[in-house]
C-alpha cells in the first residue's frame, strides 16, 4: 500500500485541475473531498477517482467553469443549477445558500 502526504497531494491535485482550467472553489472543493474520503479509508471514492475526474473534464462532461445560479426559491428552500459543474463544488455552494438563508430567516442553528 502506497501512503501519501495528504497535504502534498491535496495541493497537487488542485493543482493538476487547475492546469486543466477548473475554476479555483472547484478545484479547492474536488481536491479536499477527495483526500477527505481517502482519510477516511474509502479510496474507492476518493484519490482512485482522480484520473477519471481528469478525464471527464477533458472531454466536457464536467464543465470546469459552472455559472451556478438559484433557479427556484422560497423562504425556506432553493433550487441551485450546477451547470454540470462538479458535484463536490455545487454542494458546498448549495450548503452555503441554505446557511445564508437560515441566518436570514432565523430558522434552524446556525
């Protein structure tokens, strides 16, 4: 079993997408959850995925430079279209809405 420095590896993975054009929080959002599985023992779905994430933004499938907007949106919940961006990067942009509306309604604790 190979072992890494997280932190060396974490900077060389953002590194590495953001060679290839993927936006900063992006890249920031891919490396961390990645080396955050693999910390916790999962490489199935941590750095093993890398390449393959490499990949998909080379050919497209992943749009490395999302426009991520609010498409629908109540007092309490809200519709976020990724733009086909990252899953890692929309879900922490998604969990920064819903924290942003729950300070603005009082709802929850936050």
């Amino acid at each position: 079993m190979k072992h890494f420095d997280a932190e060396r590896l974490r900077a060389a993975m953002r590194d590495q997408l953001s060679s290839l054009g993927v936006v900063e929080d992006g890249s920031r959002h891919v490396a961390d959850a990645l080396i955050q599985t693999s910390l916790r023992g999962v490489d199935s779905h941590g750095i093993n995925l890398f390449p393959h994430y490499c990949t998909v933004v080379g050919t497209g499938r992943i749009n490395k430079n999302p426009r991520m907007m609010v498409v629908e949106e109540s007092p309490s919940v809200a519709a976020l279209d990724a733009d086909h961006g990252f899953g890692h990067h929309a879900g922490a942009e998604g969990m920064a809405i819903a924290v942003a509306k729950a300070r603005k309604t009082g709802v929850g604790a936050v």
